[in-house]
C-alpha cells in the first residue's frame, strides 16, 4: 500500500492542545513518556520469545538508543523490542486508548495541573511528543515480520496523520522528533543525559548514548567511539532500597502505572521463604476513571526472574485492593506461567496472601503515622477497601481498622471515625456499634431513626455508601461488639433510661393500647407489627425491620437492580 492520509479521532487534535497546555511546564517528560513505551515494548518481545525465540532474529540485547542532530533539529528514540504491525499503529497511536475518551474529557476541569494527571491514565503518553516537536515520524517493523513490511507514521498533531509502507531492516520502532522553533535545548548531549538520571534512571533496559570527546591529561581532545549505557541498566526493584532514593521510587511508579502523578505510598520488599519474591507495590494518590470498570488497563506487572509475565495480573491481588500498582518478581515461578496455571497456583496463594498483608502494613503506617495522606487514601479508594470486609475473611480484622465512617459524632460528611474511635467513645452500658444505612448522607442524617439516639447522646454511624449494605452484612462486629442498626428491630435502651422514663414509657403502651388495636386492623397484614416506641422524639412514627429481615435500603437498593 503506498502513503494514505487518515484523520485522527475527533478527540486527538483537543486532546494535544490539553497535552500542550498543560505539560509545557514540564516539557521534558515526553523523554521519560517514549522511553517507557520503549522498555514496554522491549518487555513484550521479551516476554513473546519465550516461546518463539526466533523473534529476536538472532538479536537478544535489547536496548533503547538516543541520539539526536544538530543540523537536522531532531531528537530520535529507537527501540528494538516488539514493534507494530500496520493495524496495531492505527490502533494504539491514531486514537485515544479504548472507550475511554468520553469520561476523559468529562473529566477535564481546565485546571492545568488537575488534568496533567489524567493524561497517563487514558493511554495517551505518545502524544507528549508534540509538547516540543512540531512534527514526529515513527517507523516500526513487528518482531518477525519481512523486512519490506514496516510501516511509516507521521504527523504534525493538526488532525491527520500520514501511513506508508516502508522498509526497515531492524526489528522495534524508531520515533524522530522534528523539534519547534525554541526547543533547541534538547539538541544537547548533557541536557538529554540529565533527563534520562532524573526520570529514566530505573529502566532496566540499557538507553544507549554515543560516547562524548574526552580529554587526554594535556588536554588534547580525545575522540570517543561507539556507545554507553546513561543509566543504571537494572531492574529497580532488583536494587538494595538503601540504594534507591524516593525521586526513583517515584519515577518507576509513573512507568509502571502510567501515572503522571506521585504516588501516595509504597511497599518494597524481598521476600524468602516457602515462595522467593520481590515486591514493589504503591498505593496512588489518585483513583483512576476505571476502578470499577471489568476491563481495567493496570494492575500488578508479574515478572519471573526479571522477565516480564503479564499486565494486570489480577490473581496477585484481591477485588479489593484493585487500585495496587507495582511489580512482583517471583524466582519460583515458571517463566512459561499463564493466566490459567496463576488461577489455580497454590504459589500463587501464598505470593497474593504474602503481598496483601504488605499493602494492608502500609494502610496501617499511613494511617498511624500521616494521617492526612490516609484522608486522601480514604476518600479516593475508601469505598473499595469497605469491600474488603466481606471478601478477604483473613484479614477482616485488620481492614476492620482501616475503616473511616461519618457519624453523629461531628455530623459531617467525611469519613474519618474509625471503629476504635467510636468503641472509645461508649456510653457507658453500651455493648453495640450504632449504625444507620441510607441513600444519602442527608437521608441517613436527618433519619427519624437517629432521634432517641441523639436525645442520648449515643453515637450513631452513618452509613451512605452503596457499599456499607454489604459491609454491614459481613461485618457483624468490632472487638467483640456487635454492629447494629438504628432501624433494626426492638431497641433496647434501658440501660440508658432513669426510673421516671421507664414508667412513663409503660404508661405510654397502656394509654395506646386501643390506638395499635385500630392501627394495627387498618394497617392488616401490610405490617408485621404495630409497637408503641421511644425510639422517636420529634417525629409520630417510623418503620422499622425485623433484626434478621433486610434494611430498607437493601430491599431499595436490590429493587433497583431489578431483583
Ligand atoms: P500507554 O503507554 O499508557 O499505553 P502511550 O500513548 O504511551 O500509552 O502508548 C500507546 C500505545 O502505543 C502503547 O500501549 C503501545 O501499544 C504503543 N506503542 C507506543 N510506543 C511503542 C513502541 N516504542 N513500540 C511498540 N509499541 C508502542
Ligand atoms: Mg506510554
């Protein structure tokens, strides 16, 4: 096929003005952006190769080169990994990855530095090119395909890019970036350096360079030959931590989770025992937009002996801890490992057990020790982790303590009283946590139910997550105090009550006698029960369940998902 014109998806050409806008002030990370994607793409070759070695065409060092040229004004950033085939380049660098796009602009606030972090999520961290080139030519050939059956990509980031069938003799992609008026500062040998160490230093792939003219001791120019690794060259959680600063934890965090932003935490460890393994796992600040969608991008990288396995390798984490991003490297597993064989690996189990207790030490550090990072965890990913509860029985306990609710405590919305917080907080002859479920905050807030309780001064939790219906139904207590509602069933108070308010309460039922005689004949058999109560103040009546019979917001909630 000769050259063809295509149009970019309607949203691209926005999408590189935001990218422009926003970036600019950090222009120099679309060296970071295509150096991941080249180490992402040596890691697929790698990973491919395991069972059709033929793939390296009988060229296994991989590695990511840079040069650039004066006269030229270009910038160019070559891999050897596993390349693009003609479809796969209209599919991952014409559009915006999947169906993401619609949220993704609903997301943006216009905010420069709010959106910046949204950019890594979507999938779109090639377009950084166009931040400082007015003009990027990538050429790749797909590992194992003719030499005659490499494609050319072109554009200018205006709305359209060009495609031409070309020759290319190496495997990988080559991406030349025709740099812009005033971005000549990239044109620098010491410049492109620096950037590679501040942001590139953990790939552990080699990113070549040529070799720079030296001096000899009288100082004669001394020519340089040939070419040198500018970083480390090792996997980074290969590495001692002592020998890692937070500047490189954070950097190989953005690669691996595609994220713009900083993490908020993580874990590192190496672990020998029954299973050897390294962990290096974060909890970002930040949920992404699809933490609840099924096909998620990101997870868990899985490598064995440094070799990387697979994305998003969802049986090295629960439902529950979903948000996770890092790697685990296992040196027992077999390299030739799938998604099938993990599903139903017992070195598996431990690997997932071994690595949920770490994620769950750091939750518990961060909300001892910052409790304002803790806020940030909870109110991004507060309502995943209540999931926990019922689905990873083992640790119940210790997410039990990571739990924030709103309560009548200070009546406010956030979600900042643990469940210690409120066992300190017990009346006294209080022997249950009090809870109200509702839709609302509002809803639960200003519930009739609550009534009797403040007049008390008896805390109340209050519950108006979607999620705290199947909270409550696993989680039935804390330190041996059962968890109650507030619209559950016969309160008994008394322990709360003096002797003037238990004989007004027996004069009430006396004196109301006929009127539940009637309500409960007109009501029939629309009610269960009709009961004189002290449960309300202010308001005449309220309906209340049977402990054992679903909450009303259950049965709401179960109605409008059609059952
Ligand atoms: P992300 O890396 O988050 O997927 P990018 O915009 O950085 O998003 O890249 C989009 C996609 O383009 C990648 O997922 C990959 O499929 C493809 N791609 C980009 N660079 C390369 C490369 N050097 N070699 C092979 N594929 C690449
Ligand atoms: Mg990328």
């Amino acid at each position: 096929m000769s050259k063809e014109t295509l149009g970019f998806q309607a949203e691209v050409k926005q999408l590189l003005q935001l990218m422009i806008h926003s970036l600019y002030s950090n222009k120099e990370i679309f060296l970071r952006e295509l150096i991941s994607n080249a180490s992402d793409a040596c890691d697929k070759l790698r990973f491919e190769a395991i069972n059709h070695g033929d793939l390296y065409e009988g060229d296994g060092d991989l590695n990511i080169r840079l040069s650039f040229d004066k006269d030229a004004r270009t910038v160019t950033i070559a891999d050897n990994g596993i390349g693009m085939t003609r479809d796969e380049v209209i599919a991952n660098i014409g559009t915006i990855a999947r169906s993401g796009t619609k949220e993704f602009f609903s997301k943006l606030s216009g905010d420069a530095a709010k959106d910046s972090h949204l950019i890594g999520q979507f999938g779109v961290g090639f377009y950084s090119a166009f931040i400082v080139a007015d003009k990027v030519t990538l050429t790749t050939r797909r590992a194992g395909v003719a030499a005659d059956q490499a494609v050319r990509w072109e554009s200018g980031g205006e709305g359209d890019f060009t495609l031409e069938d070309v020759t290319k003799a190496g495997r990988g992609t080559e991406i030349v970036l025709h740099l812009k008026e005033g971005e000549d500062e990239f044109l620098d040998d010491w410049r492109l350096r620096s950037i590679i160490r501040k942001y590139s230093d953990h790939i552990s792939l080699p990113i070549l360079m040529a070799k720079q003219p030296g001096y000899d001791k009288d100082g004669n120019i001394e020519p340089a030959e040939g070419e040198e690794a500018v970083n480390q060259a090792n996997a980074l959680w290969t590495r001692n931590k002592s020998e890692i600063t937070d500047e490189q934890y954070q950097e190989f965090y953005k690669h691996v989770s595609h994220d713009f932003d900083e993490p908020l935490a993580w874990s590192h460890a190496r672990i020998e025992g029954r299973q050897e393994y390294t962990e290096l796992l974060y909890i970002p600040k930040r949920a992404p937009f699809d933490l609840y969608e099924r096909d998620r991008r990101h997870g868990v990288k899985l490598y064995v002996k440094r070799v990387f396995i697979m994305e998003d390798a969802e049986k090295l984490m629960p439902q529950y801890l979903r948000f996770v991003r890092g790697v685990i490297d296992s040196a027992d597993l077999p390299l030739n490992v799938s998604r099938e064989i993990l599903q139903a690996s017992r070195e598996v189990e431990t690997i997932k057990s071994g690595c949920v207790k770490k994620v769950l030490g750091v939750l518990e550090d961060l909300a001892e020790n910052k409790p304002e990072d803790y806020k940030t965890f909870w109110t991004e990913f507060g309502k995943v982790l209540k999931e926990g509860a019922g689905e990873d029985f083992a640790n119940k306990e210790r997410i039990a303590k990571l739990l924030r609710f709103a309560s009548t405590h200070d009546d406010s919305t956030e979600q900042n009283v643990s469940l210690a917080d409120y066992v300190g907080r017990l009346k006294a002859g209080q022997d249950k946590i009090y809870y109200i479920t509702a839709d609302t905050f509002a809803g639960a807030q200003h519930s009739p139910h609550l009534e009797i309780f403040r007049k008390k001064g008896i805390e109340v939790l209050l519950l108006s997550d979607r999620v705290d219906e199947w909270l409550t139904s696993s989680l039935t207590e804390f330190e041996g105090k059962p968890l109650q509602s507030v619209a559950k069933g016969e309160l008994d108070l008394t322990a709360f009550e003096d002797e003037a308010e238990k004989q007004q309460q027996q004069a009430a039922v006396e004196e109301f006698k006929d009127v539940i005689e009637q309500l409960k004949s007109t009501l029939g058999d629309k009610v269960k029960d009709v009961r004189v109560t002290h449960r309300l103040t202010d308001s005449p009546a309220c309906l209340v369940v049977e402990n054992f019979d679903m909450s009303a917001n259950l049965e709401r909630l179960l109605k409008s998902a059609g059952q």
